[in-house]
C-alpha cells in the first residue's frame, strides 16, 4: 500500500510471474467504472445509429399496434 500511495499507480501482484490482482485507489477505480459505462453506452447509441442507416427500424405505431394484439390489449 506504501508503494501504491507512494507512486500514485496501480499495484500489480503476480503469482508465477503472470498478474493476478491489481490495487488502487478508489478514485481512480471509480472514474474507470465511469469511462466503461460511457463506452458502454456510446457503443449501444452508436449501435442504434447503424440499425437506423440500415433501415432496421419501423414505426412505433406499428410495434404498439402488434404488440397489443399479441398480448390481448385493448386499444
């Protein structure tokens, strides 16, 4: 933990010479959290973006019209 607090990076052990567990604060652990839901997020919006160039979307009209009939909704 000294040499983590010390150099302000991740601590990385390793077992058999290959990592096995990663140390750090927890500030810079939840800004990574942060970054991956960002990206996670960018990639769902970037996703939806293809699907509309693509023509792979229709009306919601026409969703609600077949999934009220599907489910025996009234109108």
């Amino acid at each position: 933990m000294k040499q983590r607090k010390k150099s302000k990076r991740p601590v990385v052990f390793t077992v058999n010479g290959k990592a096995a567990a990663v140390v750090q604060d927890v500030g810079a652990y939840q800004r990574l959290l942060e970054i991956a839901a960002s990206a996670d997020e960018e990639e769902a919006i970037r996703q939806r973006l293809d699907d509309v160039a693509h023509g792979r979307t229709r009306p919601a009209r026409e969703f609600f019209e077949e999934f009220r009939r599907k489910h025996g909704m009234p109108r």
